[in-house]
C-alpha cells in the first residue's frame, strides 16, 4: 500500500510539472515549484513574480535555479513546509518569520556564485561584520539595486553615510557619480586601491580625463609631470589623492563605540516603528534578522529619523544626558534633559546576551503592533512582550499565543528576558518601579530600586540606584559582561505609544568596547 502511495505522489508530481519520486524522497515537495505558487500567488503583488522574470526564474536556462530544483533550489527541501506552512519552516528560510542563518543563507548562494566574485566572500570585510547576501541583493525583484550602476549607491549608502553626499561631498554632483563597483570590491576587501589598480582609476577617470589635463593651461606643470606616473602600470589617482573621494572621517559618527561615562544622546520620535515592522518591512530588516542592530545603521541619524516620524506639530526629539557610575555596591544612572513639568515618566530597559533580539533592538524588541495604539491593535490590551515568549505554533490572522508556563520558566532561569526600570515624574513622592518583561511586563509590587526626580530652571534630573547583584528576576551587573539598554521618555500630554526613545546603547562595568562604562 505504501508502495502505491508513492507511485501516486511521484506521478502526480511528474504530471504537475514537479520533481521526480527521488526528489519527493529527499524531502522536497512533491510537485516542486507549482506547489510553492500554489500559496504564494503569481501576480504583479507577489515578491514571487519578480524573481520569475530574472535570471534566476528561467525554467528554458540550463543551471538555474527555476531549471533545477525550482524555489527548493534555494530555499532547500521543503515538503514538510508545504504541508503545514503556518507552522514548519522552509529547508532555508531568508525570513521575516523564519532566519536560517547567515552561513545556510550564505551557502544557497555561493553553491552557484562562488567562482563568480573571486572565492573571496568569506574572508572579506563584509562577511566579518555579518553581512549576508541578502543583505544587499534582493533575489526577488526584476531590478536588483545592487547590480545596478545608477542605483547600487542606494543599498552601500544604508551603512557607508558619508557617501550620502557623493564624490568630492559634492551633493549637486550625485547623477554623474561612478558607481561603488568601479572603485571598490565589495565581495573581498573593499579598499578602492585593489580594483583601481585593475581598472587604471576607471571611477575617476569617468570624470577626470588625464590628456585633457594635460594640455589646460590651469593645470601647473608639477601637477602634470605628477600625472604622467599614471602611465605605470603600478599607480592609482589615490596614490597622491588620499581622502579626497568622499567626506572626511570625522564628519559622521564612529562605527566602532567610544565607551565614556557620561554623554548625552537623543531620543527621537519612534512613530509606530514596532518590532513587527523593523523585521519584515523595513529596509533594514534582513541585516537585523541576521545579527546587526540599529546602531550600526542608524548612528547619528536619530534627529532625522524622529522628524520623518514624528506626528506633524510635534516635538521630534529630545536630548538626554546620560551618566554611569558605582557607589557602595549600587549602579547609579543619572539622566538630565530639558523638558515641560509637566513630562510624565523616563524609563530604562535593560537585557544581555541572554536574549539575541533584545541585544540587537533594545526596546524595539519588547514594542509589536498588536499593542494598545500600534498598527494591528486588536484592541487585547497587550503590555510589551518579548517575540521568544511566543509559540510559533499559531493560525493565520490570530495572535500568537504564550509559551506553556513550564517553558517560560526555562527562559526566565537563562535569563531570556528583559528588565525594565521606571519613574513617574512630577509626584509628590518619587517612586521607582521596576517590571520583568518576557510573555508580559510582569510589575514588581517591592523591590530594591530607588530613584529620585527633581524638575528646576526648565530641567528634569532623575537617578535610578540598585544594587550591582540582582536576583532571580533582576540582571546582575558583572565586570566584564556586556549589557544593552534603551532610554524611553514619555513627554507632557503624550500617549504612551507616542514617546521619545533612543537607539540601542550598550554599557559594561569595566569593557571598553561599549558605549558607556561607569565611573568609579
């Protein structure tokens, strides 16, 4: 009987235009692609049908994808996805719901490519800061901006912010820019010497025309018996010309954290940017799903961000000193801004590696849109929730539902949750709160938190004590570990979806490779 079935299933696929019964043994779908499109529709609306119209999508080209194993080809044997696709990932999944990975991800696409960039991917820059892939080509479209010269700018631009303002910082001049790939390789060691020396300066000789030079009177004889070592096979324009390409170094923020004791930082606007948006819609969300966090992205972009955000009439942001220090076996936090009295309550939240999301968004992690004021309220009353708190057994168009209590506990004792510390500002008497956040947030009627919070001359100071050893439902401060905090301030008159709030920041008692450590 088992037998029969097989033959059926394996003649059904072959007639369906799918993968033979080897293939349906290995685990794939037993009628390949047909089966995928069967719930991911082939329309104009569908990120499938792009990807149909590429290279990749040619059934009559022979190696690719479509011609292979279809969308199995990448994404690996998916039979047990295709018969429960709410609730079994695909073989390889490149997310929103699901992320296999940086290296599975990775090898889907080296298996075809690897020769094609020089072997060099994974002993390059990119590969070591946790790029992936997809974290720069989108499979999925017919236009991929990373291959286009006129448009790959867009996709380097996402992290190199001083080429925002083009070739020379020269704003006006951005149409007639070369593109990234003339000067830099991007799959190995991106330092534009290495391609230049290939390409004899091919970016700035799009613009810079050495003959020409040459013969205009305004260029100096030295300058043009300097140009004429150009005819070396051994020499490039930035051989002379370091730094001139973009903007100086100094004119953004750090990449690399410069950890201090006190610094002030802004909050910004986050407008309904919740965890649900930042992995799925934004464009940032493959980079986040595979390991990045805001910071690396977005330094320095907190002004901009909030006035895109904020509601109109507004304020988009606010800046929020913020000092560290340990007296007598206490963490101390003070923070200082510039505000209305009538300013309702400044909050921290805290997480370690415990928890990767958290270590990657902050606050974000805890933030989901089916919360009171965000963009699926379902009108439940959620309070902020951890994702890993959440059983990914769930039906289409339902929330998802906690884990089991049992498994929550698990996660509380490997410390995967979050801790979040509050002060209402203007009482009479200051009371400090904290909460633990994992499948709620979980307020703690005592505890051995302590603030205080005193408004004078148009300026709120606030301090937060507690001691360096917590307990089981508390973070432990310890030398050497790594912390990852956000700062929320909820403003004079505001909803308490509609604060100010800042990028992820991390801090150590003693590790300088964070934003802040603290004083002693």
């Amino acid at each position: 009987m088992a037998r029969l079935v097989t033959i059926v299933s394996l003649l059904g696929a072959y007639l369906l235009g799918g993968q033979p019964l080897l293939a349906a043994e290995e685990g794939y779908a037993p009628q390949g692609y047909k089966q995928c499109l069967s719930c991911h529709d082939y329309g104009d609306q569908s990120p499938v049908h792009p990807l149909l119209e590429t290279v990749h999508g040619k059934k009559d080209k022979e190696g690719s994808p479509m011609a292979e194993r279809g969308c199995e080809s990448c994404h690996g044997p998916s039979a047990a996805h295709a018969d429960a696709p709410t609730q079994r990932s695909p073989g390889i999944s490149f997310g929103p719901r699901w992320n296999s990975g940086l290296e599975a991800q990775d090898e889907q696409c080296l298996d075809c490519h690897q020769d094609s960039i020089g072997g060099q991917w994974q002993q390059g820059v990119h590969a070591e800061e946790k790029l992936s892939c997809t974290t720069c080509h989108d499979a999925h479209t017919s236009q991929d901006k990373a291959m286009g010269e006129t448009t790959q700018a867009e996709v380097c631009e996402v992290c190199h912010k001083p080429q925002k303002s083009g070739i020379h910082a020269m704003a006006d001049k951005l149409a007639d820019n070369p593109p990234c790939s003339s000067c830099h390789l991007s799959h190995g060691n991106p330092s534009a010497k290495l391609l230049m020396l290939h390409n004899r300066s091919t970016g700035c000789n799009q613009c810079h025309d050495l003959v020409a030079m040459s013969k205009d009177p305004a260029v100096s004889p030295k300058a043009t018996s300097y140009h004429r070592t150009m005819t070396r096979q051994d020499r490039t324009c930035i051989d002379c010309h370091q730094g001139i390409a973009h903007a100086p170094a100094d004119s953004v923020a750090p990449l690399v954290a410069q950890a201090v004791s006190k610094k002030t930082v802004t909050l910004f606007s986050p407008g309904q940017s919740d965890s649900n948006w930042l992995l799925t819609e934004h464009p940032g969300s493959q980079p986040l799903r595979q390991g990045r966090d805001c910071e690396q992205c977005h330094q320095g972009e907190e002004a901009n961000m909030g006035a895109k955000l904020a509601a109109e009439g507004s304020t988009a942001t606010r800046d929020v000193s913020i000092a560290f220090a340990q007296q007598q076996g206490q963490l101390v936090v003070n923070l200082s801004w510039r505000g209305d009295a009538g300013d309702q309550q400044v909050a921290l939240m805290w997480g370690d590696d415990g928890n990767e999301a958290f270590q990657r968004g902050a606050c974000w992690a805890a933030c989901h849109s089916d919360m009171p004021g965000m963009s699926r309220d379902r009108g439940q009353g959620l309070s902020k929730y951890l994702s890993v708190s959440r059983s990914q057994q769930q039906a289409i168009g339902k929330p998802p539902q906690p884990q089991p209590r049992s498994e929550l506990d698990k996660l509380m004792a490997a410390g995967n949750f979050a801790e979040l510390w509050r002060i209402r500002l203007g009482a009479e008497t200051t009371i400090a709160d904290s909460a633990v956040v994992l499948q709620e947030t979980d307020w703690q009627q005592q505890g051995d938190l302590a603030g205080t919070a005193s408004y004078r001359d148009g300026r709120w100071s606030v301090t937060f004590k507690r001691p360096l050893a917590g307990s089981a439902r508390q973070k432990s401060f310890i030398a050497g570990k790594r912390y990852t905090f956000g700062v929320a301030l909820q403003g004079a008159g505001q909803a308490a979806s509609a604060h100010w709030v800042s990028l992820p920041l991390t801090f150590s008692l003693d590790d300088k490779d964070t934003d802040f450590i603290s004083a002693k």
